[in-house]
C-alpha cells in the first residue's frame, strides 16, 4: 500500500508544470523502495540544512538519482514548493539562457521576502547541468543572485554573438544556379546584400 508521502510525490508529477525531464518522470521505480516522511522545507529556513537532511534521510533507502529527484518535491511545502511546481515541463531542456533567466526572475518576484540562500539554492535545482551554462554557473559557485545574474548576462551576449555569427555565415553566399544545358560559361554565383557590402569599390 502506498504511503501519504508517495502520493504526494505522484501527485507532483502529475502536475503539467513539472520541471522534470522524460528521462525522470518516466524512470522505474523500485519495488522495495518506501519514501520516508520529511520534516518540510517552506523556503525561510537554510537551505544547506535541508539538502544535507534530505540526503541522509534517503542515504539508506536509495542512491538512485532519478528517485531522489522525484522525491524531492514532498520534502517541499508552501512557497519552495509553489515555485518548483510552477516551473514548465523539460525545464532547461534546449532552453536559451535568455528565456530561462527570465523566467527564474520572473516567478522568483511571486515569493514574499525570499531571500539570498533560498533563491540561489532553487537556482542551483532547476538550472539544467547538462548544458555549458549550467556546467559554468554551478562550477563558479556564486553566492548571490546579483553575480549569477551579472555572469549570465555575459554568457547571454557570448550566445547571442554566436547565433549572429552562424546566421551570417548562412547568407553570405546563396547556392550558385547549375551550369546551362548545352556548354556556355558557368554563371558567376550570386552574392548576398551583406556580401556585396564588404567587397571593394570599383575604382
């Protein structure tokens, strides 16, 4: 018979917003595992203090990473879990800094008085760790949102510079049209607007 406490993490699954991936939501569970109850984190409290308490409630029961995610959510209550539950589905998944960030900030003004820790703590669990700015953030460890926001605008202009850079190269030149039937001189390709700009005037 299942417990309130793997109720409440189906439940939590079941919401659309979940910010769990495919590969998560959909990972077997096993048969022997029973979640233990939690003393729940309302998002006021230390966050470190939490994490630590979480693992070792679990460190007996299973050290299987997609258990551990979807249990997370009932060691949760109030506004910490309002915000991860009111994240989207694939969270991350193939999701531009830009949009991500946003969006963090966005639902982080909804949370009364949340402070420094909590909000770099529920940063720390959404940001996706399979990406290159996940890897990067995480690996700096920052300690406040101001600096997580000042380098993820840097590394936003890196990635904007980059999809401008592949745009360009697209354009430059367009596919020259196939020899005429029959012989005659090959066409000269034709250029884009952009790179006739760069070529010299005639003299």
């Amino acid at each position: 018979m299942a417990s309130t406490t793997d109720d409440a993490a189906i439940a939590a699954l079941k919401i659309n917003a979940t910010p769990f991936v495919e590969s998560i939501i959909f990972a077997p569970k096993s048969k022997t595992f029973q979640a233990p109850n939690f003393q729940q984190f309302n998002g006021k409290t230390n966050h470190e203090d939490h994490l630590n308490y979480y693992k070792q409630k679990l460190a007996f029961e299973t050290d299987d990473d997609a258990t551990l995610s979807k249990v997370f959510p009932t060691s949760l209550t109030g506004p910490a879990l309002n915000w991860l539950c009111g994240l989207p589905p694939n969270s991350g998944e193939n999701e531009r800094v830009k949009d991500f960030l946003f969006r963090f900030n966005q639902e982080m003004t909804l949370i009364r008085k949340v402070d420094t820790e909590v909000a770099v703590a529920a940063f720390s669990k959404v940001v996706n760790l399979n990406t290159e700015y996940g890897k990067y953030i995480l690996k700096k460890n920052f300690k406040t949102m101001e600096l997580i926001n000042l380098k993820s605008q840097q590394y936003m202009r890196l990635e904007d510079n980059e999809a401008l850079q592949q745009q360009m190269a697209a354009k430059v030149f367009v596919t020259p049209p196939s020899t005429p039937q029959g012989g005659g001189k090959r066409p000269i390709p034709q250029y884009t607007e952009e790179a006739k700009k760069r070529r010299k005037p005639d003299e």
